[in-house]
C-alpha cells in the first residue's frame, strides 16, 4: 500500500473526513478533520449523503468532546480506525470525467498524471459551485508545472488573478501585513489562479521518494520572538510546514504551518519573521502559524519589499515632469 502523506483525506470508521496534514503518519495519522455527516449539511456527496464542513475552532472542538484520545497539535487518527484513504492522484480521473476546469489544468500543467491531484471538497465528492480547486503537483514536478501556468498565463489560456479576488483571497487569510505587501508578495508566486471565473490553488506536497522526517512534533515553547534573517536554504518553502533555513545567531530555521507564507522568501532575501520559538535538541526554530489564522505572527521578505520600494521611485523619477540640469 501507499503511504499516507500530506493532502490525502482519510475517512474514520464514523465516516468522519480528515485532511492529512503530516508525512509522519505510520503509528497515528496527522490530519484535521473537516466534514462530518450531517442530515441537515449543506454538501452532499455522489451517494446523497449529506455532510457539513467544519472550520478549524470547530473541528477541534468537536474531537476535543467526542474523540479526546485524537488529540494533539493536529489530529492524530490510529490507523486501525481508518475506514479508508482518498488518494488525490488515484481519484483525479474521475474528478476531472465531471469537471472540465480540472481537466484543463491537467492539460496545462503537462506532468506525468501520477505526479498530479486534487484534494479538498473535490476529492471528497463535497464540492458546491462556490468550491475552490485545490490542485496538488507533487515532487520537482511542481516546479514544472509552475513554469507552465505562468507560461498559460502570460498567453492567455489561463485568466490572471483580478485585483478583486486578490481582495478576496486577503480578506480569507487575514493576514498580519497589509495588503499590499499581501499581494507584492503573492503575485510572484505563482502558485494561484483563476480558471472560469474560480479560483485554484497550485499546491506543493512531496513524492513519495522524499517523504521522511519532517517538523510536525511541538518542541519546547520559549515564547514569542520577532526576528530579521538571510534564508539560506527554501528548498521546501511551498511544503507544509514550509520551511525556510536561516542565517541568524540563534534561530536555525523559520516553520510555516499556514499556507499564506509557503513560498514567501527565496534563497539569499533577509526575512522579516514573527511567530513562536521552540527548542527542537540543539537547535532553535521559529514557529509561524500556531493558531489557524496567525494571529500576531508573519513572515516578510525584507529584500522584496526594498526592491518594490525602490522600482517605485525609479518609476516616479521616470514620470516626473521635471528635471534639473
């Protein structure tokens, strides 16, 4: 059998659907749980049975009453309790037999199909027409698959992303920098856009290759911390947790565990980060993203933010009308 990893669903013997969100899922499986069913819930799958979709508070709320022992920092489901696992790749066929737009990304993307899925609401068959695309790429096919949607985008098979949904993506994260910075920050991404007037993510998970030991277990809390560093390695920036390592007199490597600073810094940009410092052995980690929406916590690029300034005045001179001799 395939390993668990990060972005496949599993489904719990009360027919409880969680999103992986580890790759360390040999004695417990990480994940969240987010739907539940529900008589009365809003999403109904292809057999017309009804489910709700949970938020983060309530979904840990709920296991916290009903499912004390799959507590931890995420959900932690035994494997003996697993009724099965939805497998992004293995079900992408059929999600795109009955969706188009996914077929077209599929298209686009042009990687091997077994490097491709997708997770959420759409690999669970819960998908209501106000559903996003969350398109997973695996391995270094990532890479490529990000090259090819600038590439559609630039000659225009894709739609860009407009300023009103960079709005509303903003309003959706809440970030802790403001919007601008938000958008300066996303828009050289390329990990988002739009496809028939819906939005999609292009998400980064590992191959099976890769997977290993990864960052998921909490270390020794020493309290909040804002620190500025230079990234010297972002090889898994766009993983969950992105993981960026630094050059800083303390600090060995800044955690992301939201998706908003995935992919927030490149190799060689001094950071701006604040989050949560945990002793992990003989090293020191910056924590970002220890509560669902971050609150208080933040990554920036220092030097992107300096290089926007700059262009900006460069700009203005351009188009200034005056000039002395």
């Amino acid at each position: 059998m395939l390993p668990v990893r990060l972005r496949d669903f599993i489904e719990d013997r009360d027919g409880w659907l969680y999103a992986v969100a580890a790759y360390d899922n040999t004695d417990r499986i990480g994940c969240i749980l987010r739907y539940i069913p529900d008589p009365h819930g809003e999403r109904v799958n292809r057999s017309g049975a009804r489910y709700q979709k949970l938020d983060f508070e309530p979904a840990f709320q709920l296991i916290t009453e009903k499912k004390p022992t799959y507590l931890d920092i995420i959900h932690r489901v035994p494997p003996a309790d697993v009724k099965q696992v939805l497998k992004p790749e293995l079900e992408l066929p059929a999600i795109a037999s009955r969706d188009k737009r996914v077929q077209k990304l599929m298209e686009i993307f042009g990687v091997p199909a077994s490097s491709m899925g997708c997770t959420g609401s759409l690999l669970c068959g819960l998908e209501i027409e106000s559903s996003d695309i969350d398109f997973i790429v695996y391995g270094r096919d990532w890479f490529v698959a990000r090259e090819r949607l600038i590439q559609a985008i630039r000659g225009g098979r894709l739609e860009p992303m407009s300023e009103d949904l960079w709005e509303t993506v903003y309003r959706k994260r809440r970030p802790e920098i403001s919007l601008d910075d938000f958008i300066l920050h996303e828009k050289r991404k390329w990990n988002r856009g739009q496809i028939g007037g819906t939005y999609f993510d292009l998400l980064y998970s590992r191959g099976y290759e890769e997977i290993g030991s990864n960052p998921s277990v909490k270390g020794e809390v020493l309290g909040s911390m804002t620190i500025e560093a230079v990234v010297t390695d972002a090889t898994y920036a766009y993983d969950n947790p992105a993981v960026y390592r630094v050059s800083h007199q303390k600090i060995s490597c800044v955690l992301s565990f939201t998706h908003t600073y995935s992919g927030q810094a490149i190799c060689g940009e001094m950071i701006e980060a604040r989050g949560i410092c945990e002793r992990h052995g003989d090293e020191y980690w910056l924590i970002v993203g220890t509560t669902r929406e971050a609150r208080g916590e933040y990554i920036r690029s220092v030097t992107l933010l300096e290089q926007d300034r700059m262009a900006s005045q460069s700009r203005l001179q351009e188009t200034w009308p005056f000039h002395t001799s």
